[in-house]
C-alpha cells in the first residue's frame, strides 16, 4: 500500500507520529493509500525549519522570485495530465475537470509572475526639509494554508502562489482525503528552483491544524472548507494574534427571470448543480425562477436534462459528466437530507436515490436529483448538500427572489439570468453576495480580480488572489528619513543589474 508522508527540507519525508488516514479511490470504495497525519512536535519541526529558510528567500529580490513561479508555470503546464490524474484518482472528478482545477490554479501562478509590481511601496520626495518618506511591503514570515478536497492544487496554488512571491515560507495543510497533488506541487516548486524549506506539506487532521493555530511563529493562516471550521480557525488564530482569511461553504442561489432565455438557463443550471457531482462552493444548489409559469418552463426544460447526465468513473474519460462523491460519509450524508426534503414536503422531480453503477458497486455514486416546490423552512434549502442535488424554490416576484438569496446565511456566489439591464444592475448593486454573475452560472473571478464570499462564506478582511492576496501576505512598514547634511560622493556612471 502507498504511504503518502509529508514534504518537508525538498523532500519526501516518512510520518512519525504513528497515526494515518486512508486515502480511497472514490469510484471502487477501495482504500488506495495511507496518508500520515502530523504530530504537534512534527509540526513545530517543519515550522521551525521553514523559519530558518524563510530569511534568504525573504531577502531575496522579487524578480528572482517571479522566476521560480515563471518556472513553475512551465512545470504545472509539462505535468497538467499527471497532476490532473492524481486529483480524479483520489477525489473522483472527471479528467477534464480535474484539468480545469490545475488550471484556475496556474492561472494565479501567473499572476504571481508580475509580484514585483505588486510588491512597491510609495514614496514622497521631501515630505519635509530633507525628510523623504517611504513605504515598503515585507514577508510576514512564515504563513499557513489550510486547504479543503475539493479543488487540491487550485486551492493550494491560490495560497502559494502570492505568498511565496511575496517572500514568505509556508506551511501547506492540505485536504487528508487527497493529499498527492500538495505533494506533487511541493516536487516541482523544488525542481523550479524555489529553495528548501521554503514550501513544506505538512498532511494531517485537527492535530495539525491546532498546532499551526497555536505556533508563536507561524503568523497568518490562510484557510477554505466548511464554515464551522472556517468559523474555528478565524477565532482561534486571531485570538493568537495571527492574520486570518477563512473561506467556508455556501448555497448559491441563480435567479430565472420571466425574460430570460430559458434554453440557456437550464444548461447553465445542470452544468452548474451537477458539475464535480456538486462539490464546488460555486455550485449554483437554488434555482429560483420567477413566477409560476417560467418555473414550470423551467423544470420542463431541466428534467431531460438531468435524467441525460452520465454518471462514472474518471477512466471514462469525457464520456461522464460528473464522478463519484468524495467518501462514504459524504454520499450518506447527501441521501440522507434528500429523504428529508421528501419527508418535509418538497417535490422530487428526478429522483436519483435508486442509482447505482454496474461494476462500481462499491463506489461513492450519487444519481442526480431535482426538487421542485423547496421552501425556506426545509433542511435542503438551509444546508449545504455539497452533492449532486438541485433544489427549485418558485418566487413570485423579482423582490421576493433577491430576498430569498440576501436572507440565505450564506453569500459565496448568485446569477440571475435575464434580458432585462435594469433587473440585472439593480441584482447586482443591492446583492450581499461576494461574487456575481449576470447571464454567467458559476462566476468565478479570474486570477487577477479577488475571489472571496460574504456573510458565513467568509471570514477575515481581504479576498483570495489578486491584489488583496499580496496585501494579505505582507505587511506595510513606513519609513521617515532625513539627511540634514552628508558628504557627496561622486556619481557612478556604470549601469549595473540588480544583485
Ligand atoms: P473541511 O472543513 O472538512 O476541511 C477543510 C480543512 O480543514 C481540511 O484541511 C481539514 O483537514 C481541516 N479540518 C477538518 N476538520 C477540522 C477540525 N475539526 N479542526 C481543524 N481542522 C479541520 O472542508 P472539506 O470537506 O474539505 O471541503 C468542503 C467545504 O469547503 C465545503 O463547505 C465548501 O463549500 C468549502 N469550500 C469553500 C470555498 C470558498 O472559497 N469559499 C472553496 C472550496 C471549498
């Protein structure tokens, strides 16, 4: 059986604690390796030494370390097809999806390139008689990512990426559940030239977790999963003194206007529910259509479509349309709140608890499923499934729409679909959603904007990626200097390259 340790100095190192997690293959049932769960004093170890390294790097000027992510992006680009299969072999997302997950990654990989330029400070020529007055954005030291399963390298490459352009170390904690991706970026941050130390995976559970809260150097966690513990580690790292940004779960809610083209809305709702079996926290998991007789259009035009999806195992190629669910756990928990919409009274319009995949038996598959007549009142409507569920809650009017999504606790990602300017610029000015799409399902910011939700999706002050990451993983210091008098030295006529 593989054992999966952890990566620490530049190398692949065996866990000491004693303690594993199984790792599954979502599709078979079947346990495909064992991942070493991290002991405090493993922890503080690679924190420790992450400390040590982080002082050249930080010293180190930002154009050498753009190269390390040029070079990375050649890297990410050379292995896309093995990294991608790792991902669909450990969390059960199709190939091409899994493709996709690599890329949203990469894409801030990117973006990091040009980390010089965000990483200037200002500058004010004589603020007074020879006083200049500077500012400068420095590492924090060594930061911590702790990371969710269901995107395993563009979650992990979302936090890496600015924090070690900006010249950080950092401690990665990603998912247990599919840990060889982290351990694959690790490799190739190391044949990218980035030096030991400096990137360290360090797997494990709550153990782990608690001791990147409580290390008096570690000084900013980085975090997305599920709000209770987004909630968690947002007050225990702050009550620490740490910088935190946690990012938790979500129900996003797409509105259907009478006036929208209801061929077009019902594609981008089944890409949007069904899409890695629903496990996105930008999963569209509402749809609201607006009156009775587009819901009625509507969930004429979804249910061909639903009862058309391909159900199957990554192997299959593009032949599938969405895999199995992450663990055992999860697909029970998924049918067990679908039987608890029929029991509070919602309609289930397509009906996926039958499903299952010959030869897969064992595997983590969830059938399809589409609830008509939802109300706010009912289980389905307050949880997050995270499953291949879509559930329909009929608005009468527009108002009543944008309220059902602005009442939701929720606020990570909304659509409305319509024709109408007015309605969609009024949606998106009143909205206390973090992300927004008009006419767009899943409207994930590219890697040069933020990505962050509001409300219980979001705790802490800056957004992912984009400026505010690079904000996020430095801090401002502001210098005053004066020259009341000094020896002029001669000018150097030499043009010389930056050391
Ligand atoms: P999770 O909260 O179970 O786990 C996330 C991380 O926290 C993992 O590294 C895990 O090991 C750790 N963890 C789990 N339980 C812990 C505990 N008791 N104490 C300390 N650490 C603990 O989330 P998940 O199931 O891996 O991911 C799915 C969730 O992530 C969904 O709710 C989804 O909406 C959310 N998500 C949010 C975003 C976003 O940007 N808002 C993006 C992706 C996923």
């Amino acid at each position: 059986m593989e054992q999966i340790g952890h990566w620490i100095d530049g190398k692949r190192v065996a866990g000491t604690s004693g303690r594993t997690a199984d790792v599954m293959n979502p599709a078979t049932g079947e346990v495909q390796a064992q991942v070493a769960l991290a002991s405090k004093a493993e922890m503080d170890a690679a924190v420790a030494s992450a400390a040590k390294a982080q002082v050249a790097w930080g010293a180190t000027n930002p154009q050498r370390r753009a190269r390390v992510m040029m070079e990375m992006v050649r890297l990410i680009n050379r292995d896309m097809d093995k990294l991608a299969e790792a991902i669909s072999r450990e969390h059960g997302k199709t190939f091409p999806d899994a493709k996709g997950d690599v890329q949203r990654g990469l894409e801030v990989i990117e973006f990091c390139i040009g980390a010089p330029h965000l990483l200037k400070g200002e500058f004010t020529d004589s603020a007074g008689p020879g006083i200049d007055m500077y500012s400068m954005r420095q590492p924090l030291g060594v930061v911590a990512g702790i990371t969710p399963f269901n995107f395993p390298a563009m979650i992990p490459l979302w936090k890496l990426g600015p924090a070690l352009a900006a010249g950080n170390a950092m401690i990665l904690k990603p998912s247990e559940r599919d840990p060889s991706c982290p351990m694959m970026i690790g490799e190739l941050l190391t044949e990218a030239g980035l030096p030991d130390g400096v990137f360290q995976v360090i797997n494990g559970d709550k153990e782990a977790v608690d001791a990147i809260l409580d290390s008096e150097t570690i000084q900013a966690v980085g975090f997305v999963g599920s709000t209770p513990i987004a909630q968690y580690i947002y007050s225990r790292a702050t009550a620490n003194g740490k910088r935190a940004q946690c990012f938790g779960g979500a129900k996003n809610h797409m509105i259907i206007m009478p006036d929208a083209d209801l061929d077009q809305a019902a594609d981008a709702l089944v890409g949007a529910g069904f899409g890695a079996a629903g496990e996105r926290c930008m999963a569209i998991s509402v749809a609201v259509p607006v009156g009775e007789e587009t819901a009625d259009r509507l969930i004429e035009r979804l249910v061909p479509r639903i009862e058309a999806l391909k159900v199957g195992p990554y192997t299959a190629g593009t032949d599938v349309d969405f895999g199995p669910v992450v663990t055992k756990a999860a697909k029970e928990n998924i049918l067990r709140l679908v039987e608890s919409g029929v029991a509070q009274g919602a309609e289930l319009v397509v009906d996926g608890r039958d499903f299952n995949l010959q030869g897969y038996e064992d595997g983590f598959f969830v059938g399809p499923h589409l609830f008509d007549r939802v109300t706010p009142d009912m289980d389905i409507y307050k949880t997050e499934i995270f499953g291949p569920v879509l559930s329909t809650v009929r608005a009468a009017s527009y108002e009543e729409a944008i309220g059902l999504a602005m009442d939701h606790e929720y606020g990570n990602g909304t659509a409305i679909f319509t024709r109408d300017g007015d309605a969609a610029r009024d949606f998106a000015n009143r909205i206390n959603i973090g992300m927004v799409g008009i006419n767009v399902p899943i409207p994930v910011p590219l890697a040069y904007h933020t990505f962050g939700g509001w409300k219980k999706s979001g705790f802490g002050d800056l957004n992912q990626h984009g400026p505010d990451a690079f904000r996020f993983y430095t801090r401002t210091k502001t210098i005053t200097s004066r020259w009341p008098s000094g020896i002029k030295e001669g000018g150097e006529f030499n043009f010389k390259a930056m050391d």
